[in-house]
C-alpha cells in the first residue's frame, strides 16, 4: 500500500466514525445498554477535555514484575521500549498502529467498526495512539503490557487503538497491568484480537490504583477454527471502568474462556459488558463472574450469548455471582440468552447475597476473629474463579495479590 492510499484510508476511517458519532453523540442512560453506567456522568460533565498528543515519556520501572517475561512499555498510549527473552525475539513484531497503517493492505474500517457503540467510534475517529503485535510462533515466555499513564495527561482524554494478531499454531500468555498516576482523564481503548487457526491466546489483566479516572476499553476478538481465547480481568482499587468484550466464534470448534473477580469498596464503579456470538457448529463458550461489592460501590455484569440457526451443537454457560458485604452498594446483572439453532446446550445462571452466616459461625466457633473468618470466606469465593485460569504461572500470581489485598 502506498502512503497517498495509506492516508486517504486513514482519513475515511475517521470521517465515517465521526459522521456515527456525531449521529448519535455520548451514550445516555435510555440506552439500555448504558443504564447502569457511570461513565455517562464523567462524559456529559467532561466534554471539553484536550485530547492529549502523545510523546516521548519517562518509563516507571517500579511497577516491573519479578518473574521472567517478556515487556513492552507503553506510557501515555506510545511505545516507549520493548525487551524480548531468547528466542521469543524472533517470534514477536510490535509497532506503532501508525507503522501498521502504512505497511498493511487490511481494511482498516472493516478491522475497527462498530457501527453501534458510538464510543468506539469516537474512538476511531479520534485516536492518536496504540500498537500492532504480531505473535509468529509458541512464546517461551509470556509477554507482559505496561500500560502506565502519568500526570502529563491530567484532565485530558487520550484514545487508544490496538491490533493483536495471533498467527496459526501459536500459543501466548499476554498479562496487560495498567498504572495510573494521574487524574480526572478519559482513556479509551479499542483493541481487536485475531485469533487464527489451532492458536492459544491467554490475556490477563489487572485494574488497580486508578481513584479518579475514567477509563473504557472495548475488545473485539475474532476466534477461527480450533482456536481457544481464555482471558481474565482482575479489579481493585478503581474509580470508573467500563469494559466490554465482544468474541466471534467464527468457525467450528472455536472457544473462548472468560473469566472476572472484581472487589469493589467506597464509591468505586466497573462495568463488564460480554457479547458472545456462536456463529459456527460445534463452538463452545464459559463466563465465570464473582464479585465482592462494599461501602457505596456499584458493579455490572451484563453478558449476553448469541447463537446463530447454523450454529447447532453449540455449548454455551454463564454464571454470574455476588456477595454485598453494606447496605448501600449495588450490583446489577444481566445475563441474557438469544438463540436461533436448536441442538444447542446453553445455561445462565446470576445470584446476589450477603455473607454467609453460617459459614462466618463456623469459623468463629473454632477460635478465628471475625474480621479474620470474613477475610477467608471473601478469598474463598473470589478464589473459585481464579483456579478457573489454565495458566498455573499467572493462577499463583492472581491468588497470591488476592490474598494481599485482603490483608
């Protein structure tokens, strides 16, 4: 592709997202869709944030984990550095979207639209940032994303487009962690995950330590032919997040695998919204939710399978559940089911409670503390889904933060 085609196909893509954005405007809660969120108040309060234009930035290396793996640095949207393990050098591409753009012949507006959620297309429209990554081959070690935001982009909106494609006979672990140090700003991020065929991809992510911002990410993932997508997402300490997660299981005995804890306290809000389309024979789907909700805090979980008439033999399964440990948090759920084949197997199933009292009785009979017995009832519950992730690297690691957190 030439740079004059380049362009004039960047510029279409962003003339049609802003024309879908400017039809609709910012989501409002008689979208039913949007009912629940929070993250309307931020937008309709915050019109005027400057879009923050990215730069070279300072790296934080606190935040580094101690485990072997492969980095990438990521601050303010823009790859700042990346530093490959072994023989996975020769088996991972990553540029800037920019680089992607002009080196590609892909449809870029079939690639990103969503002619539907006007954030994505705001999105589109106006993203200045993001990466591709290309995954060549079996990683050695997983790679880990270090999304890091820092105070240059204070009261601004910063928007954030990725591409993520996992070549045939691939298997990768991908462990995003995002570090705030910054306040009352818009993050969008819309990524799009290729899965391609007999490919294992496993993405993990971790939510903490963001008390002011607002952040929505929207991912896409498409799923061909025995390809698996297995992903977790970890929330603590947050103020607003939304995020959505979109998979097509595009061909038969595709999978996916999701997977969700959220311990929410004061006046913290995450949203979770899933669509899982079953558009092939012999696909297979499994959402696992549990949350802690506390003080004033507000979760959501809307998750919705879809099963197309040619999509017989489907195994479909959502649980959803949650514990509300004060009087004045909330927790909505939504599980919904919408199905036109019929040789199918499909489950949902959502339940909230208070603390189990019998099980708090129990364990204070045999001499725990109360405050005690009611931190390993909530490390049990929310330990349930963690056991759930195949990775037993990343399973270690996620209980071993549960049980800190708790501390």
């Amino acid at each position: 592709m030439n740079t004059i085609t380049d362009i004039r196909e960047v510029s279409e893509l962003r003339t049609l997202n802003l024309d879908i954005f400017n039809k609709h405007g910012y989501p409002t809660k008689k979208d039913e869709d949007w009912k629940q969120s929070a993250l309307n108040n931020f937008l309709e309060n915050n019109k005027q944030l400057e879009i923050y234009k990215t730069n070279n930035e300072l790296i934080n290396e606190k935040v580094f984990e101690n485990f072997k793996h492969n980095k990438i640095i990521i601050v303010n949207g823009l790859i700042q550095k990346t530093e490959f393990e072994g023989k996975d050098k020769d088996k991972i591409t990553i540029t800037s979207i920019d680089e992607f753009y002009k080196n590609n012949n892909k449809n870029l507006s079939k690639l990103f639209s969503n002619k539907k959620n006007p954030l994505v297309a705001a999105n589109n429209a106006l993203a200045t940032s993001g990466f591709f990554l290309e995954i060549k081959d079996n990683l050695d070690f997983p790679i880990t994303i270090y999304h890091q935001y820092n105070s240059k982009i204070d009261q601004k909106q910063i928007h954030q487009k990725n591409y993520i494609l996992i070549n045939k006979n691939s298997k990768a672990s991908i462990f995003e962690k995002f570090t705030n140090e910054n306040k009352k700003t818009f993050i969008s991020i819309n990524t799009n995950i290729d899965v391609q065929k007999n490919s294992h991809i496993k993405n993990y992510v971790v939510n903490s330590n963001n008390t002011e911002n607002c952040i929505y990410r929207f991912k896409k993932v498409n799923v061909e032919t025995s390809a698996n997508y297995e992903s977790f997402i970890f929330s603590n300490i947050i103020k607003t997040i939304r995020d959505e997660v979109e998979v097509n299981l595009n061909e038969s005995l595709a999978e996916c695998y999701l997977y969700y804890t959220q311990f929410l306290k004061n006046n913290e809000d995450h949203e979770i919204k899933v669509r899982i389309n079953h558009l092939a024979e012999n696909t297979k789907s499994y959402q696992f939710s549990k949350s802690i909700i506390d003080g004033t805090a507000k979760g959501v979980y809307q998750g919705k399978i879809f099963v197309d008439q040619i999509a017989q033999k489907t195994n479909g399964y959502q649980l959803i559940k949650s514990v509300l440990l004060s009087d004045q948090c909330i927790f909505h759920s939504k599980p919904e089911l919408e199905i036109y084949a019929d040789d199918v197997k499909c489950s949902h199933g959502s339940s909230s409670t208070s603390l189990n009292k019998d099980e708090l009785f129990y364990l204070m009979a045999r001499g725990i503390p109360e405050n005690q017995a009611k931190r390993l009832i909530v490390q049990g519950f929310l330990s349930e889904v963690i056991e759930k992730i195949s990775d037993d690297h990343f399973k270690n690691y996620f209980l071993s933060i549960t049980e800190e957190m708790l501390k």
